[in-house]
C-alpha cells in the first residue's frame, strides 16, 4: 500500500453543514466541539471522541435551503458530490468519483436514522429519493469505509438521513413555498409531547411542473415518529413513506449544448416516466442493563416499488422491480471499569426481491443488427431470495491520558438464492433464438450465490488540547454484488463469477477550535480491488483496480456575532489501476483519472444577520474541470454558481425565505457524459427564484 501523495497545497476550508458552526447563541469556543453529537457508530457521541471523517446538516440548514433536490444540500459536505439528473434522480460520490453503470450500485449506503433504506444486494442508484431530506432533523455524511458498524455497502461512505425527534419539533407548523414552471410545495408538521409519550409527524408535498419539457413531478413524503418512556428504557417507533410521478427528461446531446436555452429546456424523452413508492418501519428499544451495559435492538421492516422506461435502452423496454425485507440490528455498548468501551452486536437481515424487464415491440430506433438482438417480449424475469447475518465487535481504549486506540472487526455472511422465472439463456421469450449470436439478454438458470466478508478499522488517536484532536485510521470496506449484476447478464455470459469489492483505506485527520476559528482536515489514501465492471464482450467482471487520494478540509469563522464565513472543499485524485477495453470500444490505462472524477470541488458560505429580525446567506459552488469518458479524450470544464437566501422573521410565529438559486444566471450541466460517439447533458437550470412563507408555534 502505497503512503498519502497529494499533488496541491491543501486550502484550509469549512463547512456549512454545522459541523463545527458557530451560532451566535455558542459564543464558548471551549464549548463548541464538544456540543456536536454525531451517531457514526449507530450510537450518539461526541464528534471530538469519533476517529474518522463526518459532517452534520443541521435541521436550521436543511430549512434554510429548503432544497428542491438532495443535492443542494449534500453538496455542501467536503468530498462529496450528488449529480442531479432528471427530476429527484440522482448519481453520488462520496470520496470517489461519480459512479454510474455496474459497479456503481451498493457502493455508498443510504441510511434513515442509522438503518440502510434497502436491502443488501438490491440497491438503486437512485434511492436518495425514497428518504424525506427537505425536513430531516440533520443529515450526517460520513466519507470513508464505514463496514464494521454498518456491513456490506459503506466502502467509499455512507449518508444517514435522521428524522427529528417529536420532542424536536413545533407543536404546530405550516409552510407553502411557490416558484416558476408551475411549482408550488406544502409542509405540515405536528407533535405532541406527553409525560411518557411523544408523537410527532411532518409531511411534504410537492408539484412541480417541470423547466424542461414532459418533466413534472408530483411527489409525496410522510415521517411519523413516536417515543415512549418506561422507567429506564425508551421505546421508539418511525414510520416512513415517499411516493413518486415523474416524467422523465433524458440526456440533451451535442458538444456544449447545455449553453443553448432552447435546447436545454428541450426534452428528447417525453415517453420516459418513473413511478416509485416504499415504507418503511422501524423500532428501537434502548435499555441499561447496569451502570456500564446499554442494550439497544433496532427491529425494522421494508416495502419498495418501482417502474420506468428504460428510455436510454434501445427498443425502450419496461422495468419493474420490488423488495420485501425485515431484519433486526442490535448493540451493547459496554464500558469496563478501566474506561474500555466495546460495542457488539449481530445484525441479521431477510429480503426477497423481484426484477422484471418487458420490450412492448420491436425495437426499431436503433441500427438493423443491434434491432434484431432485442426481441419483443420479456427479458428478464426473476426473484431472488436474500439472508445476511453479522457480527461486529469494536473496541476503544484510552492510554497514558491523551491517547485512545480503537479496533474493530465484522463479518457478515450474504446469501442469495435466485430463481428464474422465465426460460433459461439468450433466446426471445418464447425460446426463439436471434440469429447465430444469440439475443442480448441472457438469464441465468436457477443457482445459489453466498459471499463472506471480514472488514475491520485500527486507528489512534490524540488530544493534543482540551479543542483540538489528531487521529489515524487503517480501514477496510467492502460489498457484495448487487443482485443486478449477478443475474442480468447479457450476451455469452451465463454465469457472473464476481468477487465482493474491497477497498483498503488510510487516513489523517485533525479537528479543533482556535478561538473563534474552527477547523476540520483529513488526508486519505484508498486502494480499491475487484471493482466490477462491464468488458469489451459486455461481461459483468470483478477485477478491476482504482486508487483514490486526497485531502478533505473544513474552516469555520465568525469574527464578529453578525456575519460568518464558510468553506468547504476537497482536492482528490481517482485514478484507474489497470488497462483494458471496455464495453463501448473505451480504453481504460492505469494512471488516468476514472471520468466524472473532478480534482476540485468547492463551497463557500457567507451568512450576515443585517437585521434583527433578517439575514442572509450567500453561497458559491465550484466544480471542477472532468474527463467524461474513461479514455479521457473528452471533458467538460466545470461551473461555478451563485445561490442566495434571505430570511425574514416576521413575528414570533411567522418566517419568509426567499431562494434565488444561479445568482448570474450560469449555463452549466448538471452532469456531463460521453457515450456513442457524442457528448451528452443533464442540463443545469438557470435563475430561479423560490419563496417560502412558514408559521411555527410550540
């Protein structure tokens, strides 16, 4: 393993995001980093005591941006980077590049307060959607392997959507918010706290009509939370639903063609829609068994749908897909009586999964010979039946005053059993081969597929003073393939014979308060082994190799009650670790950057109470230049953009927020890509302004 290289002096930088935000209220800097709980290890803690990269959204910031899309909000953590594509869909990175195609699914985990959002082996790239962001109690990022609490998935990083506790909200709330293209959004929240009981919920709906053609959007989200209090245990239960009608705007295409306003509002797909629902259920029961043993179950249960054209496919065909799943994760966090913590437990998850892809005709929109590989009819057509347990354990001690080591180790056991539901190899549906080549879809025959995994975390480390910390970690993570890309195969390839990714990461970091300045770095260095991808002759293969390196940094200062600045960014460097023709006719040569890899990616936040009653945020985004294509032949040069909100409370119990998002008006795509020859855009939208009206009372 190679040690940390970077190749630019790191920026000193800081977040938004309330990681080590200093309010006008916590004028103590020697108070400021202790009052951060993060929950990392599934269990809330001090950030200053959390040996890794994390930053925290505030419930104050997820109002304040009041984020028409995930990404506005997310983007604003050091080394991450949500694309948007049409609508609420979306593509991550987090410490990584952007990840598209196979390989890209299961990499990064989705969590509602601290419990995945789907099960393992059944992810979408996606399913940020299916999470109610616009009204969390905060969202926490995690950067690096997160696999010894959190299992299969969290290899690059993992976001942890928190609902706010009935106890957290207003008693009453109402907000109705209006914008251009026929926008209009409603939130209510309500709550009641009672001697032994709380409840609580909020709801978000939101129209929108959509700045491209064919691209609206009606989606709904619903949180209910209740907490009970019995002696020395508390008792919990959240229930979450998010339904989804989108119509789907596809890629523009042409070199720059973002820039031309009619051709971005333009929509090459007005056939394309996405239609998804989910709910989930989750418990938790939290009992001290003694003065130095917490037990804490988190029982949970999942229903997702959806379906959409595959507009991007020739032919165009259906898709429909669905999971059930149950499970339980459980903890003790025990503390012995020379200060050692260990926290264990066994996690233990069921799932049955379906996937169904139908081609209504023929295909007629492509080339003669790539027509007559895509039959009518079915593709695919299969169920898969999933079992995961684990067991993790982690251990932390303190030494000689100022030191901690920590060390923890998982294993988990995956288990698929997948069964095909429709004729066997690469024929049409009904058995009708296409030519000597075969069709393009091939379906495995019925098979079992178990995959076993050790991931573990060593790290140190130091107070150097009562506000500032130094750690170092060595960490491994890890995921097993998804399901997609074991069992929807196509061409030759009857069998998938894929290892679980793995990814081995090392890490530097520092956090603390000087005063009124407050601080946040991190350098990492991550070598990524048997990374699935799809070949030259379109096979699903697992032995590729990336390498990632970078610095992560934070910088927070408010010299005066007032005004505030803010920074946040990241230089890192992705890089391919072998060679090879891909699917596509792409060559991939070790050294170059894996595309949709920007080296820079910044923000940068200056908040000014000018009035009592009123302030102001105004923000800058900066994404750097990127190859868009794995030859890195082609780029796209990067954007900067502008947004600005202004808050204004009225009285006690009345609020306006005013959003103008793309201040100067900016050309820019939201994602760049480069496929068949051509480059292709989810174009960015220009200025927009949204207003909020909001009442609140206790």
């Amino acid at each position: 393993m190679r040690g940390l290289r970077f190749g630019s002096t790191a920026l000193l930088s800081c977040t938004a995001l309330g990681l080590v935000t200093v309010q006008a209220a916590e004028r103590d800097p020697a108070k400021r980093v202790e009052e951060v709980v993060v929950t990392g290890l599934r269990q809330p803690e001090q950030l200053r005591d959390f040996a890794g990269s994390i930053s925290l959204v505030k419930a104050e910031d997820v109002t304040l941006v009041g984020s028409t899309h995930h990404n506005e909000i997310l983007n604003r953590a050091p080394g991450a980077m949500i694309q948007r594509n049409s609508g609420q869909e979306s593509l991550t990175a987090i410490r990584s590049p952007v990840l598209s195609g196979p390989g890209s699914c299961g990499v990064f985990l989705f969590l509602e307060n601290s419990v995945p959002i789907r099960p393992t082996g059944f992810c979408n790239v996606n399913e940020l959607f299916e999470v109610n962001s616009e009204q969390a109690g905060s969202i926490e990022v995690l950067r690096g392997p997160a696999g010894v609490l959190y299992g299969s998935g969290a290899m690059h990083g993992a976001i942890n959507i928190i609902t706010a506790a009935p106890a957290d909200l207003p008693a009453r709330s109402l907000a109705l918010e209006g914008g251009p293209d026929e926008y209009y959004r409603g939130k209510l929240g309500l709550s009641h706290t009672g001697q032994a009981t709380d409840i609580g919920g909020v709801v978000v709906a939101t129209h929108d009509g959509g700045w491209r053609a064919s691209s609206g959007i009606d989606e709904q989200k619903l949180n209910i939370g209740l907490v009970h209090r019995r002696g020395d245990a508390l008792l919990g239960l959240n229930l979450a639903a998010t339904n989804l009608e989108q119509e789907t705007a596809g890629f523009i295409q042409g070199f720059n063609a973002y820039r031309n306003e009619t051709i971005a509002e333009s929509n090459p797909n007005p056939e394309a829609y996405r239609d998804a629902y989910a709910v989930r259920l989750t418990g938790s029961y939290e009992q001290p068994l003694s003065e130095r043993v917490q037990l804490s179950v988190r029982p949970y249960a999942r229903y997702s749908r959806m379906d959409f054209i595959q507009h991007f496919l020739i032919g165009k065909p259906f898709e429909e897909n669905g999971q059930e799943s149950m499970g339980v994760l459980t903890a003790l966090d025990i503390t012995a009586f020379n200060n050692t913590r260990l926290l264990t437990g066994v996690d233990v998850e069921f799932a049955q999964g379906f996937l169904k892809e139908t081609q209504p005709g023929p295909a007629t929109d492509g080339a003669p010979a790539a027509n007559a590989i895509r039959p009518a009819g079915k593709h695919y057509d299969y169920q898969v039946d999933s079992r995961v347990a684990a067991m993790y354990g982690q251990i932390e001690q303190p030494f000689a005053q100022r030191w901690k080591a920590i060390g923890g180790v998982r294993y988990e056991y995956v288990d698929y059993d997948y069964d095909n539901r429709m004729i066997s190899g690469n024929t049409a549906d009904n058995g009708t081969p296409c030519g000597a080549a075969g069709c393009l879809f091939n379906r495995p025959a019925d098979r079992s597929d178990n995959f076993d995994n050790v991931t573990s975390k060593l790290g140190l480390s130091y107070e150097v003073a009562p506000d500032h910390t130094l750690y170092l970690t060595a960490t491994r993570g890890y995921r097993a393939p998804d399901t997609s890309e074991l069992y929807r195969l196509q061409r030759q390839q009857s069998v998938a014979d894929l290892d679980s990714e793995r990814l081995d990461s090392f890490e530097l970091g520092a956090r603390g308060a000087f005063g009124l300045l407050s601080y946040s770095l991190a350098g990492f260095q991550m070598d990524k082994e048997n990374v699935i991808f799809r070949d030259a002759n379109a096979f699903n293969v697992s032995d590729g190799r990336t390498e990632h390196e970078g610095v992560e940094y934070e910088f927070a200062w408010q010299p005066i009650e007032s005004l505030s600045l803010a920074l946040a960014g990241t230089y890192a460097k992705h890089t391919y670790d072998f060679d090879r023709v891909v699917e596509q006719g792409e060559t991939i040569v070790a050294g170059r950057d894996v595309d949709t890899a920007p080296r820079h990616i910044n923000t940068a936040r200056l908040n000014w109470s000018f009035l009592p009653a009123a302030a102001a945020e105004l923000e800058w985004v900066s994404v750097g230049s990127y190859f868009v294509d794995a030859s890195n032949n082609n780029k796209y040069g990067g954007h900067d953009l502008l947004n600005l909100r202004v808050s204004w409370r009225a009285t006690e119990n009345w609020r306006a927020i005013a959003r103008l998002n793309n201040v100067t008006d900016r050309a820019y795509a939201d994602r760049a890509d480069f496929a068949f020859g051509n480059y292709r855009y989810f174009p960015g939208r220009g200025r927009t302004l949204f207003v909020e009206l909001r009442y609140e009372t206790d």
